[in-house]
C-alpha cells in the first residue's frame, strides 16, 4: 500500500493542502483517490492499474465508486473513467469504512456525527 501512495504522490497530480498529499488515502485494503478533476483521476486510476499488474494485485471494478462533486450535476456529459478497462459507474452514494460518502449536503451532518463519535470514543479510552 506504502508503495501505492508514494507512486501516486510523485506523479504530482491528486489533491494537495499546501504541500501535502492527500491524493491518495489508504487504509488496510481499501484506497481513496481524491482528484480536482478528471485528468488528474484518470492519471491515479492508471497508476493504480500499472501498480496492480507489478504487484500481481486486483482492484476490484465492481466494488469501486466514483462520486463526483459538481454544482451542476450533469453526469449524462461526463466522458466515464474507467478502472481496469471497466467504465466506473457514477454514484450518488457510497460506504467508506463503515461511513456513507454522499454527493448532496448530507456530508455535512455525516461529518459532523462522525466528529461527535471520535470525541466521544477518544474521551471514552482517555477516562
């Protein structure tokens, strides 16, 4: 996985905040890539694809989604990204380790209970 994110993060492409790399999360088997836009995807799905057939490991198409963040909404014009020579499936709605990552303002309530529940736990180990 390691390896994964640092071929990703040299490709110099992804999402950045000031000069680190959030292009690319990862945790245990399951991958993250966050782009601003579709070129930049594009380049991480192929990276993902060469880095697959180096390391003899498979992503999963069917399990894959891909949510896009835009103010119009106007998926029918979007050329498809594919993974794997599999066209990814826009998605309004996806589960990310046990949280739903959603298209519409509903983020912001999901953020927000996620929030309250790491303060909860963290207090909860520290008392």
């Amino acid at each position: 996985m390691n390896e994964l994110l640092y071929k990703l993060k040299v490709s110099n492409v992804g999402c950045y905040i000031g000069s680190v790399f959030l292009g690319g999360l990862g945790y245990a088997d399951d991958v993250c890539l966050l782009s601003t836009n579709r070129g930049s995807m594009s380049i991480m799905l192929k990276i993902c694809e060469y880095f697959s057939k180096e390391y003899d490991v498979l992503f999963n198409s069917s399990k894959t989604h891909l949510i896009i963040y835009d103010e119009r909404r106007n998926y029918q014009k979007i050329v498809p990204l594919c993974l794997n020579g599999e066209t990814l499936n826009i998605q309004r709605v996806a589960t990310h380790l046990g949280y739903p990552v959603v298209i519409d303002n509903v983020n912001y309530i999901v953020t927000r209970n996620a929030t309250r529940d790491l303060i909860w736990r963290t207090n909860y180990v520290m008392g």
